[in-house]
C-alpha cells in the first residue's frame, strides 16, 4: 500500500490499531478480541460448539532445528508448557498426552493443522456471533445491526442497539458534563470563603449547598443574610480572564452594586 500511495483509514486506542480499512481495496480489519474478549480455546464452548476442539501444540518445541523433524512419538509433555495452564486444563492436557503420546509426531503437518483449526475457531465462532447479534437485533422485516460492519468494539455495538432500537426521539439521553445551568454552578472557593465568613462572624449566610443563591433582580448572590439586608459576593479573579480587561470587569461589578443598591443591599 505504501508503495502505491494508499492510505488508509486508522483509528487507533494508544498503539493498538482498532480498526484498519482500505477504501480502495473494500478491505476493512478489526479486533475479534474487542468482541469476544476471551480465550480462543473457550469460544467454542461458548457458542456451543462442541465438534470444534483447540487442541494443543508443543510450542516450546518450535526451533529452527527441530522444524523438519518426524517423530514416531509426541515430544515430552514439558515442550507443550503444562505448568503454564490453569488446573483444569493442564489435567485435560495430561489426559490428553497419556492417550496420544504413541502417535507418531510431523512438525510441519501438525503445525499446520493447529493454526487451521485456530483460523476455522476464529471464523467460526466470529460468524455465529454476528448471526446472533443480528437475529436479536431484527424489527421485523429490518435487517438486523451488524457488530462488525458499524463497531469496532463490543461496547459501541451495545450503544448503536440502544440508539437505533431504545432511545426515543427527541429526548435527552446524557445529562451535560456541567449540569442543565452551568452557568449557575457555584466556586468550590466561594463556598470556602463563605463557610469561613460564617463561621467567624457567627452568622446563618444562605448559600448555594444550604438552600440555594439568593437571586435579587437579574443576579444571584454567592452569599446572603437578612440581619442588615446584606449579601456578600465573592470576587474570584485569581488568573484575568481571555477577552476581559480589568476595567470591563469593574464596570460588571459597579453594575452589580447598583442593582443591589437600589435594592436596599449592601455589599
């Protein structure tokens, strides 16, 4: 591709390609194990499969000095890695090996069964998966989704469903990062400062957490308590805002100020 000038299309999660499609050639790779993320071993007996069988290889046993050998016995049970397998499996390997040991042993024929019979698991199992997923996801005479040809992970398959089969139209499904008014969300310092203005002055001032902003005309105020009619506002321009001289904001605050003033506030 590289030689011919094709590019194709990426999307990556770190330095694991997730998907790889070529436009060009209407060739398009992904995951398996983004759907099924298990053992290949386990597939079969997870879509009930039970002709299909793994099998084991001696891949200890694969050296460049030993790849054209013939034996007339499976080599030692230790080349196939028994205490690298969980339990249960290193006794169906041990059951395994003691019935098959006497059979005489090609490299190069066994490997080459063993990775056909992982590419025929693999495409097996990846096949029935689709059938299932698009048989649950069928309306009728509508096709069902299909995982691979729009996902490339079981987790955006699962919210294409919820889209296209359960989300009602015109609704809101995420609450914004923010909250619906975030331009009402209260400084985790004003509250600091108020708590402590409180505390200090030994006073009850209505806030955001203990009954909400006092909104007096257009504004609500950070701080409020009714002993003198005043409320208290928090300046936190710690770093100047973009676009926002110091004068403008100034001008906002003596705005502010006057408001409250003709409503008998003192800040």
């Amino acid at each position: 591709m590289y030689e011919q000038g094709i590019k194709p299309e990426i999307i990556a999660n770190g330095a694991k390609i997730m998907s790889l499609s070529v436009k060009e050639c209407k060739v398009k790779f992904i995951d398996s194990l983004n759907f099924l993320p298990t053992a290949l071993a386990k597939l079969p007996a997870m879509f009930e499969m039970r002709e299909l069988c793994k099998g084991y290889f001696p891949h200890l046993y694969n050296r460049k000095e030993n790849q054209s050998k013939v034996l007339d016995r499976l080599p030692e049970a230790s080349y196939y890695n028994p205490d690298g397998m969980k339990p249960e499996e290193r006794r169906k390997f041990y059951t395994w090996y003691e019935a098959n040991k006497n059979a005489p042993f090609d490299f190069q024929e066994a490997l080459q069964n063993y990775c056909r019979s992982d590419v025929d698991i693999l495409r097996r199992c990846c096949i029935r998966f689709r059938e299932l997923f698009m048989d649950v996801t069928r309306k009728g005479e509508t096709l069902g989704i299909d995982p691979f040809e729009e996902c490339v992970t079981i987790a955006s398959a699962c919210n294409l469903v919820f889209r296209k089969m359960f989300l009602e139209p015109e609704t809101i499904g995420i609450i914004p990062a923010h909250g619906y008014r975030p331009e009402e969300k209260q400084s985790a310092k004003a509250i600091r400062w108020i708590k402590y203005l409180a505390h200090t002055e030994k006073r009850h001032i209505q806030h955001a957490l203990n009954g909400g902003e006092k909104k007096i005309g257009p504004y609500r105020v950070d701080g409020y308590y009714e002993t003198r009619l005043s409320q208290v506002l928090f300046q936190g321009y710690d770093e100047p805002r973009v676009g926002n001289d110091y004068g403008r904001l100034t001008s906002e605050d003596t705005k502010e100020t006057e408001i409250f003033g003709r409503s008998g506030i003192h800040l």
